[in-house]
C-alpha cells in the first residue's frame, strides 16, 4: 500500500524585544546564568505581571504578515505544571483566544532545475499566541542546574494545519517563516540560541484516504536539518510499523538529530492536564483598529512579493534572486545599488553582489553591515564597466581593493594602474601578430575549425596589455588578423 | 487620666509630633515597650525588630527637625501583616514554606509608606496565606483577641488587629480577600476598611486569591482609616489590575460629605445564624442613621446565598495556582528528604504547608481540572457576575449599604478549627463585597453583654471610599465606642 503523511508543526519564535515579556529585566542571549533576573522572573512571594507592549506589538505584525485576523482583545491564561524551569509552575500563555488566527506561510518546494522557480504553495496556519518562554535546565551528575534568564523571554507559538505530506514541504515551511520572520524584524530566528523550536506532529494514512491516523508528536528538532532528517525518519518508522502489521500508539518521541533516531518520550495517557484558567493578574487588551493600522504600515514586502517584483521589475534571473531575497539586508542592497546603476545594468549588479560581496563576506566572515563597499560604489563600478572604463578582470581587483578599504572604483582603480586605457591600435596589432606566430599549432586548429582555438592566443594578448586591454577588441582583431591568414 | 500613647490615633499623634509635643522615638519607645509586655499574652507578632522601628523613629526625628517632615504619618508605628513585602524584612505568610524567607523588595505600599515616613513596625501574625478567619491556621501559632484572651481576633489578619486593639501599633495594614480586615476589625472594635479592588496596587502582596485580594488599612478611627487609605492608594504600573484614579484627600473629604443618605438594608444579611446581640446593636445603628434623616431602605441582594459556593471555588482555583511557586527550588522550605525533583515538590509541599491551605490547593485543583472547569469555574464566574449586578442594581436606589460585619462576636480559639464549613460561614457577610469588587468597611457599633466588640458593616460604591467613609465617620462622631480600650 502507498501511504501519505500529514504533518503539522508547531513553533516556537522568541519575540526580539529588549525586555521581557511581563517585566522590565532585559533579554538576550550568551550572558552570565541568572543575570537577567528580577523579583518576577524569580517569581518571587508578591510579584505580578506586567505586559510589554513591544512583544504584543511584534506578534500582531507578524500576525499581519501571515494574513491572520487578529482578535480585538488580546487575553491571557495560566498553563500550569510543575517543571523546576518554570519559575512560577504556571506559564503565561493564550488558550482558548489567541492573537492571531488563521493566515498563511508561503512555501516554495525545490524546482526541477536549480536555476528554476519550483512549486508556490499557501499552508494554512491554525493560530498564533504570545506565552512566556521557560530558563533552561543542565543536568550533572548528582545535581542539575536551572539559568533563568530564558525565563519570560515573549514567545510566539506558530500553530500549522496539519497540511502538510513531506519533510521537504516542512523544510520549506520553516525556511519561508524564519526568513518571514527575520524581515520583519520580529526575531533573528537562531536556532542555535533556541530562537526558533521546532515540534512537529506527524501520521500517516493510506493515500487518498482522508481521515487522519494516529499522530506522533516528535520534540527537539534542533535544527532545520533535522526537522527534514527527523520528520523523514519519522514517515519511515510508521510506515514501517503498519507495514509489520503494527498499531501506531499516540506519544511523544524524542528525536536525536546525532544519531538519526528517535525514542518515545511520553504516551497520551500521561499526557498533562495543564488546568488553563485567565490569568487574574493580567486585564484583557483591546486591540483597536487604529493599533493594527499602524503596525500594517510597518509591515515589510513579505520575501516571495519581493522575489516576483525583483524577476519582473529587474529582469534578473531566478538564481540570484534566490540568494538576493532571502537575505533582506542584502535584497535592499541589491536594490540601492540597481536603482543607482540604472536601467539595464541590474543584473549586473546582481551578479556582483550574489558571487562577489558573498564571497568577500564568507572569505572575511563579516556581516553585510561591515563590507566598506556601498551600493553608490558598486553602483559606479558597474557604470565604469559599462562605460568601457574598466575592464572585467580589473574590476575584480576594483571590487577586492573596495570591499577591503571601501572608496569611489574611480578613484581605486586609477590608484592602482587599472583603468582601461583606450588601446593603441597599432601596438595591438602588433602583439595579436606575435602571439599568432608563436602558435603553429593553434593557428592550424583554427584554421581547420576549432573557433576555440582563438582563445590561446588570446593569453599572451593580454599579457602583453597587462591586462588592460578591452577583450572586445583583441577579439576582433585577432579574427581579422586569422582571416587574413 | 490621659489616654497613654500606644491607644492614641494617628490624627492625635501627628498633631503631637507636628507640634514638638513628643518625638518619634517617644513614641516608638512607648509601642515598643507597649509591645514587649504585651506580646506574649495576643502573640500578634511573626516578628519585631526594635532596632530597626528606632532606627526609623531616629531618622524621622531628624527629618522633622530640619523642617522635611512628610506628612502626617511621619514617625507613626504602622504594622504590616506578614503578607506584604518589605525589603531585607521576613515575609513568612505564617507558613513553615516561608519561614526563613527574607524579600529583597519593597510592596507598592510598603514604599508609600516609607515615602510618608511610616515607622515599619512587625511584621503581623495571619493565618497560613491568608486563608482562614482566625488567625489558628498561623503556622507560628494563633493571636488572641486583646479584649478576650481566649478567643479569636479575627482573621486572616488576626494580628493585625489584635496589635492595634492592644497598643502595640498605631494603624495597621491588613489584607482582605473575603474578610480579612472586615472581619478582624469588628472582632477587636476596629475600623477596617477593604478598599475597592484595584485602588490600593497589590505589588508585593502574597497572592491567595488574585481578583479578590486587597490591601486596606485598620485604624482607631474612620478619619486614621482616611489618613492610611489616602496614602497607600492610588494606580501603580506594576500591577495589571490597578485602576487609573484620582485619590481624593479622603482625610478633608469626610469632614465635607455629610448626608443624609440613602441606606439599603439588605434583607438576606439579617436571616438565619445571625447573633440576636449582634442583630439588635445593627438594627440600633440603622436607627441611628434613620434619625439623622436617612431614608432607609430595604433592598435584596438575591444571589447571597450562592456568595459562599462561589468564593470558595473562585479564591481555592485561583489559590491553587498562586501557591503552585511554592515549590523548594528557588527558596522557601525544602525538604531534607527530597531524593528527586518530584520529592522535593511533593515533600517539600507536604511539610511547608498547613492543612488548610492545603485543603484550599486541593479544592482549587480539583475545579480546574480538565473536564470540570466549566462545572465550576467557569459558572462561578457567571454567578460573581450575577452576585456583582445585585449590588449595582441596589445602588440603583441607595448610596450605600448597612449590615453585620460577622453574624457572630469573637468566638473561642479551637470552637470552630475541627469544622472548616463552620469556619467559612464566619464570612457569609462579607465575601459578597470581595466577589463584587466594591469598598467596604466595619466599625464598631457596640458590644456584646459579654463585653465583646460588635461590628457594622457599611459598604459602598465603587471607587466612592470618600462616600463610604463619611457615613461611617457620621455614625462614630455621634458614639463613643471608640474611647474603649482593652482591659489588658
């Protein structure tokens, strides 16, 4: 029998904010264990809650982004279990009326080639709702350790439809709304700081049947790769348990990303009973007309927009707009620079910024923010080029010397000796004669049809130019030149 | 013979100071001494700490003198219950799971009160997070009422009556989730004001039960209750459910506001249980009000009788989850057997806690569990509405409302502990104002032929503790119940 998976997942984005979620103590990564505490992150006797607009207002954007209804009152409700992580044993959540409901993450599956846009498809979302993320435990030997400073960092909890049949559909669902994310500044989605968590509910069921089968849901999917690797795994393990005539149990499994397996965690019949009630603490939060209509006008192109606009407005191809977008600071680079460079130069710029500055900024391990070369510089480099100023290699050196010391490529290339100089036609004439007499055999080659052949003397042209000369030209006139032969 | 310091009001007190007639450090001295001889006998006190009240006292003589006083509570002894945070000073709930537990913070009114150079005095004997209507639920053993020491104070802030009523304080704070001042106060010939919920912020508060808890003051007379309220109320960012209002100078107001009124006397608060003493000094004190030219007005608050069912399932679900924190990690009692993260949950819990509140946890538990909440929870929710609009819908007709504070006087220490229902029908007259949010305040209006205080309960509008206080103030400037003090 063919089976099909239905797969949901379920995640976690930290709310970039610069305090907490219900208190004033900052939040952030890396800094000393029990540093970004409070009385109310410490839960300590008489502490209360107090919401952070910031974090309310980060997830009605996103839920703007995504397409959701955002519900006119925001409110909140204690989950409650007891874990040493959750300082108060009760987490600050929203049960029964999230933020945001439905809405959309636009996904794109691999095309058939890499230089070819593949499938668009909208997976629904079931619904977004703020809590407060939990510290984190170590565990030694004979003891275990708790930080908090996670403790009450705002959370999202993004909750798919389960809709999804692939772990490539779900790979892509958690790339579209991590990069989703990031653009709109919501989160920097590192998964490595436990930024983005990923839960992931996965059945099968014979294909074309449409109920759904017994889910499991599968926990510590650390990585992106991982959440492939292990939903992957997943199908196969049910699939192969059916197969062998076995029955799927609901449970929780642990997968382990090192190892490529997975273990059962918990079975449905310890599943909690979390006592949600509203959080007496915290009044409820009309969220109005007007506060939504500021923060749609601070809501950035979504990436796929950007990526249609960037194939029709710029004519560049599919490849670099698939590096150029999902990158936003880089997208508005790109941008700056082509519209400085003016029609018809974009996807040089393109090409520049996608090979190139990538390269510079891998090979430095810099940020795009410290490349020294401006979209006004690269704009003008394209312009020398196009101009005939400069020539190809040149400008590579152009673009090294900038990216390393920043400058106008004027300027640059004229402190290094590189500027095209236009070239004397006699003194060409002269060098294409050598380089074809020093090359019997080339020259036979050509001559018997091998076009290739030209590029062999094309070499010793060059050479002999130091390399300013225009390769239009040595082209051109070495092809006179053999015909003359 | 003059009346000695420690039973003299604020207002008297802080004309004293004011006029240089005695120091803050005279008068802390006097409590402090007042305190000493009589704490062994009313055990009103989780703890003291001398040093630290003459330390105040010291620093408030030196405000004084260089012309920064701060107003008329500067160098007044004020004791808080054992629920309210002050920074560096224990915070025990009187339960064993606090019992070395020392706040690093100030409360919201703990701050206030410091701003308005209160002399932090003890910190106040309760029962066990607040829950119970005795003070016998304190893990440090009961307080006994100064006018009788063989009963009850009143509770949950036992103490902080019983150290009022015996000298050893001039005003003190309490808090009142179902009672707990109102209750106290009528047990010990006290005015005690429950303010409306989100007047007085509850930042620092001990949380028993969130949408009715609220701190109010316990005063000699209605005008220190209006001196204590203006100081402690008031919108505080940090809590969610602090209302943005304007704090009326409550102290000028009550001398302005003057009836007559509308009264309502609500006909299911004089039915069954009531004491026939208790009864007839009530009924002598709406007299009172009838021949000052009040209209008096019967009026039925018909959803009483659910108030008791409904408290008990709202304040133990939210109980339940405000002591779920208590859990031997990060402080608070751990227990010693602990082998495992759930022993020390389980252990821990096991040992911190008294057996009401555990009984509380339970009860609350129990209706929010899955497949009950709606049962319970949820349509307990819908009767407070419904217990809230019966109020609103008598303030319709009448400005404010006049009951008994408890259907009983002070009752013997042990009479009712075996028999938790008992207990709980002490507050049958008051948890209605706590479910419907409102002011509401007790003041003595006699006393038993026995010799014990008996209280009047007068409860208002929302918000209008102005109002509340100057009926009260009319009642106790034409009676002399507040020149009485305890045999001790």
């Amino acid at each position: 029998m063919n089976y099909e998976a239905v797969i949901g997942l379920e995640v976690h984005v930290q709310i970039k904010t610069r305090s907490k979620v219900f208190t004033r103590v900052g939040a952030g990564f890396g800094f000393e264990p029990n540093t970004l505490t409070d009385p109310v992150v410490l839960a300590l006797p008489g502490t209360l809650p107090v919401m952070n607009k910031a974090a309310l207002d980060a997830i009605i954007k996103a839920g703007l982004m995504l397409g959701c209804e955002i519900a006119p009152v925001c409110k909140w409700d204690r989950k409650q279990y007891f874990y040493p992580d959750s300082p108060k044993n009760y987490q600050i959540s929203q049960y029964d009326q999230p933020i945001c409901l439905g809405g959309t993450v636009e996904i794109e599956l691999a095309g058939p080639a890499r230089n070819v846009m593949g499938e668009h498809k909208k997976i629904p979302l079931t619904r977004i709702h703020l809590e407060e993320d939990v510290g984190k435990l170590s565990h030694g030997a004979t003891e275990s350790q708790v930080d908090y400073n996670r403790a009450g960092t705002p959370l999202m909890e993004i909750v798919s439809e389960p809709a999804m049949h692939t772990a490539d559909e779900a790979f892509a669902y958690l790339t579209s709304l991590r990069t989703t994310m990031i653009y709109g500044g919501i989160s920097d989605c590192d998964m490595e700081k436990g930024q983005l968590r990923c839960d992931a509910n996965i059945s099968i069921r014979p294909v074309g049947a449409t109920h759904l089968g017994t889910k499991v849901e599968l926990k510590n999917l650390n990585s992106i790769a991982f959440v492939r690797d292990g939903i992957a795994h997943e199908i196969k393990r049910q699939i192969a348990v059916v197969e062998r005539g076995g029955t799927l149990v609901q449970e929780t499994r642990d997968y382990d990303g090192e190892a490529g397996t997975s273990q059962s965690l918990r079975s449905k019949e310890m599943a909690h009973d979390y006592r949600y009630f509203p959080d007496p603490d915290l009044m409820p939060v009309q969220v109005d007309d007007a506060w939504k209509q500021a923060l749609r006008t601070s809501c950035p192109e979504l990436p796929f927009d950007k990526q249609r606009r960037f194939l029709s407005e710029y004519q560049i191809p599919y490849t670099i707009t698939s590096v150029l977008v999902p990158d936003h600071g880089l997208s508005d680079y790109f941008e700056a620079a082509a519209k400085l460079a003016g029609p018809g130069r974009a996807q040089a710029v393109g090409n520049w910024i996608a090979n190139d500055l990538l390269r510079e900024l891998g090979a430095a391990k810099l940020p795009l923010g410290a490349a020294k070369i401006t979209p006004e510089n690269l704009a003008a480099l394209v312009k020398l080029i196009d101009a005939g100023s400069l020539l190809n290699a040149a400008a590579k050196e152009v673009f090294s010397a900038m990216f390393a010391c920043g400058g106008e490529p004027a300027e640059v290339a004229a402190r290094l000796g590189l500027t095209a100089v236009p070239t004397d036609t006699h003194e060409l004439d002269s060098w294409c004669r050598d380089a074809i007499a020093a090359n019997a055999k080339a020259l036979a080659e050509f001559k018997s049809g091998k076009e290739s052949a030209i590029n062999a003397f094309k070499g010793p042209v060059m050479k002999a130019a130091k390399g300013k000369a225009d390769p239009k030209l040595v082209d051109e006139n070495l092809r006179r030149l053999l015909a003359a032969q | 013979m003059s009346v000695p310091l420690h039973f003299q009001t604020v207002a008297e007190l802080s004309a004293q100071l004011a006029s240089g007639k005695i120091s803050s450090c005279e008068l802390t001295r006097a409590v402090l001494a007042r305190t000493r001889v009589i704490e062994p006998q009313v055990h009103a006190f989780n703890s003291f700490d001398e040093a630290d009240s003459l330390a105040q006292a010291a620093a408030s003589d030196a405000r004084r003198t260089t012309g920064r006083s701060l107003g008329p509570l500067d160098g007044i002894p004020v004791g808080l219950k054992d629920v309210i945070s002050v920074a560096g000073q224990p915070l025990t709930a009187s339960s064993k799971m606090l019992a070395n537990f020392v706040s690093p913070y100030d409360a919201t009114v703990t701050e206030k009160l410091k701003a308005a150079g209160a002399v932090l005095h003890g910190r106040l004997n309760c029962d066990e997070f607040a829950m119970g209507s005795s003070t016998e639920n304190s893990a440090f053993g009961p307080a006994h009422n100064p006018w009788d020491l063989t009963r009850t104070p009143g509770g949950s802030s036992g103490g902080s009556a019983a150290a009022l009523a015996s000298g050893s304080a001039i005003a003190t704070l309490g808090s009142d989730t179902g009672g707990s001042i109102r209750q106290p106060a009528a047990f010990c010939g006290l005015v005690g004001l429950k303010p409306t919920y989100g007047l007085v912020s509850r930042y620092g508060l001990i949380a028993y039960a969130s949408s009715l808890d609220q701190i109010g003051p316990f005063a000699r007379t209605v005008e220190d209750a209006a001196i204590m309220l203006g100081i402690i109320a008031g919108h505080d960012p940090r809590d969610s459910t602090s209302f943005k209002t304007q704090v009326p100078d409550y102290r000028a107001e009550i001398k302005t506001r003057r009836g007559p009124w509308k009264l309502g006397v609500p006909k299911e608060y004089f039915g069954a249980g009531l004491d026939p003493e208790v009864g007839a000094a009530v009924e002598k004190a709406v007299g009172f009000y009838k021949s000052q030219g009040c209209e008096i007005r019967e009026v039925s608050l018909p959803h009483t009788q659910y108030c008791l069912d409904t408290y008990y399932i709202i304040a133990t679900a939210e109980a339940s989850s405000n002591l779920a924190r208590y859990d031997g990690i990060r402080y608070g009692h751990r227990s010693k057997e602990a082998k495992d993260v759930l022993d020390v949950y389980q252990k821990s819990r096991a040992e911190g806690f008294g057996d009401e509140v555990k009984r509380r946890i339970i009860l609350g538990t129990y209706v929010l569990s899955s497949g009950y909440y709606d049962a319970f929870y949820l349509r307990a929710q819908k009767v407070r509405t419904l217990i809230r609009r019966d109020f609103l819908n008598a303030y319709r007709e009448v400005d404010a409302l006049i009951t008994p504070t408890s259907p009983i006087p002070a009752f013997k220490l042990g009479e009712k502990s075996a028999d938790p229902l008992a207990m709980y029908l002490c507050d049958v007259y008051t948890i209605g104002v706590n479910l419907a949010g409102l002011p509401a305040l007790s003041l003595p209006c006699g006393f038993t032929a026995g010799g014990l205080p008996i209280g009047l309960q007068l409860i208002g509008q929302p918000f209008r503790e102005a109002d509340l206080l100057a009926v009260a103030q009319a009642y106790e400037e034409a009676h002399e119940w507040k020149l009485k003090y305890p045999a001790l």
